[in-house]
C-alpha cells in the first residue's frame, strides 16, 4: 500500500469512525447500554458482528440534527483542515495550514456548512468552540480569541473540540508538531489540547510511514513529541479577571444577578464565583481552580493516555468531553485492535473509530 493509499484510508476511516461515534456520543457508559446494548446482544445470538453501525443511532434531541449514517462537524472541520493545506497547484507539495485561512474556513462552514453536499449550516459545533467565534477579532487574530475564551473560564477548559481534527495535521512529516499546534491553537488555548493534537497528528504520521513498528514504539514517539508543549503555568502570565458567563450559551456577564436573562440558566449560588462554559456544567471558581492547567498533572494525564492500558470512566457529566479522557479512550481502542485479527472489517472498524 502506497502512502496515497494510507491517506485516504485515513480520511474515510475519520469519517466512519465518527459517523458510528455519533450513536453514543455524549452518553455515559450507561445511558449507551441502555440505548443499544440489547441491540448488540441480539446480533450476536445469532451469529453476527457485535459492533454499532451508523444506520443504528437512536433518534433522541441530539443524534436528529443528522441524517443516519451521516458523519459530523468533526469530520466537516477535519475537511475545512485539509482545504487549507492542499496546494494550489496540482502536483505541488502539501501547504503549511495558516490560522487565519483556517479560521476563515471555520467561520464560513459554521454559517452555510458545505453547500456542495446539500448543508445549509454547519452542525454540531461545541459551545466553547463557538464562543471563540463568537470573538470580534477571531479572523484577524484567531489565536487570540482562542486564549481571550481560556482565560476568562478560568484557564480551565480542556475540551475535545481541536483534538478531533488533528490526524489532518499530520500529513507533513516535517512539520507535524507546529501544523498541530497552529490548527489547535485557533480554538483552543489550553496546552493539554495542543499536547493531545501533537500526539495525534505524530502518530498519525508515524503510521503513515512504511515499515513495520511496534505499537508501544509508536504511542512512546508520538508522547515524547507532545510532552514539550506541556508547558510551564509560569509562562502563561497572570491570570486576568475571571467573567461570569452562561455554561449553556454562553453569554458573558448576564445583566441578572441570579440567572441568565437569554436561556434561563440559573447561576451559582452567591459567593460562589464564576460560571465556566462548557458541557452544560456548571463550577464554582473554586471548582474552576481546581481543573484549571497545571504542567505536573497534565504531563502524568497525557503519559498515561499515551500508554493505552486503562478504558477511561466517562459517567460524570465533565469528563465526557475532557480532551485527556477522549484521548485516553481512543489510544485504547487503538491497542485493544490491534490486539484483535489483523483483517477483516472488525480490524478496519477498530482503528478509524480511535483516530
């Protein structure tokens, strides 16, 4: 198989991996029993594969917003990825990805998605994703959005939102850790989402290559190139005042002193401090403290995802999206197929799901 090859494979296999993603995603590992496990067991008393399709996603509030089968906007943002760095000119070199084009890339598909396919919108956008865009100066200096949105959370949101997107950026093997960082960077500030993209887009590369490698050579690689951007808390600055803004859409400093006037969310109670965006949770400022980024944590929490031994528990509300957690679970899928027949469907199914 050429390199040609392997990145197609790469790209239907995000595709597919998150059109069957969407079945369960944002459940907890009881409310995803609940909707399919007797589903999954009843195929296989009767012989069949023990895997969701797409087709299968149950039609609640959230799976409704697409067409079954479809895939979301983490495979749209990993094609809004992939138009920035194709060349200009057929048979010319792969383009390093530039924030701004990203950004505007971003913009316009989160306003009219990919009309060529039929959208009329883009579907499926994070919240703390959006309130980056929300920025007024997210096309001229979308870095600085991005950080503009960390820092007034409380530097505390690690979301899952860049970390989906990233095995785009590692098609240059040249240029894997600032193509990951650049892409990231544009809608989320905190390192343990830069990390997590460098480690993704490094293994995505690593496997791109020809050869054969052992699975622990691969995750120890992709880690170590990670581990760098883990960088020091110091060398963040001071943090500025924290903004009160609603964890459900996001509006800052809500005239009401108990609640937010646009969706109803009911504040903290008095004295309890800021309200941080992101995943319809709701933490005190010192709740926010707590989570907010430490080098120390973050590097022990990246090493052990990297190594893919443990399945991460993802019933409480705040875990689910964490950019650690998602990364822990697709390492380990990741080696869980690869300890699995090397053919067949079930092998192909296992690995598009985890990258």
């Amino acid at each position: 198989m050429d390199r040609a090859d392997r990145v197609r494979g790469l790209v239907l296999g995000c595709a597919l991996g998150d059109a069957v993603g969407l079945a369960t995603e944002f459940m907890t590992r009881d409310e995803a029993c609940a909707a399919y496990g007797e589903l999954l067991n009843s195929r296989k008393d009767k012989g069949l594969p023990g895997w969701l399709q797409p087709s299968d996603a149950i039609r609640d509030a959230h799976r409704s917003k697409w067409i079954p089968g479809d895939w979301t906007d983490d495979t749209d943002q990993l094609v809004c990825v992939l138009r920035c760095m194709l060349p200009e000119v057929e048979g010319r070199p792969l383009r390093a990805p530039n924030a701004c084009d990203f950004a505007q890339k971003l913009l316009a598909w989160h306003k009219v998605g990919f009309p060529e396919l039929g959208d009329s919108g883009g579907c499926g956008m994070g919240r703390s994703t959006a309130r980056v865009l929300d920025e007024p100066d997210f096309l001229r200096a979308p870095h600085a959005a991005a950080r503009r949105a960390w820092d007034v959370t409380g530097r505390c949101m690690a979301p899952n939102g860049a970390l989906m997107r990233a095995a785009a950026t590692g098609l240059r093997p040249d240029h894997v850790e600032e193509d990951a960082k650049t892409i990231a960077l544009v809608t989320h500030a905190d390192p343990r989402s830069t990390a997590a993209c460098v480690a993704v887009a490094k293994l995505v590369s690593l496997m791109l290559e020809t050869g054969p490698r052992g699975i622990d050579r691969l995750l120890s690689e992709a880690c170590a190139a990670a581990e760098p951007y883990l960088i020091e808390e110091s060398l963040l600055g001071v943090m500025p005042s924290l903004v009160w803004s609603c964890s459900l859409c996001t509006l800052e400093n809500p005239s009401s002193k108990d609640h937010c006037e646009v969706c109803g969310h009911v504040r903290p109670a008095a004295g309890s401090g800021t309200v941080c965006a992101g995943f319809g949770t709701t933490w005190s400022e010192d709740e926010a403290q707590l989570r907010s980024y430490r080098r120390s944590g973050a590097l022990e929490e990246l090493r052990q995802a990297m190594r893919g031994t443990e399945l991460p528990v993802t019933d409480e509300t705040e875990t689910l999206g964490y950019v650690n957690t998602c990364l822990a679970a697709a390492i380990y899928v990741l080696r869980a197929s690869l300890n699995q027949s090397r053919s067949g469907p079930e092998m192909f199914l296992g690995l598009s799901s985890s990258i």
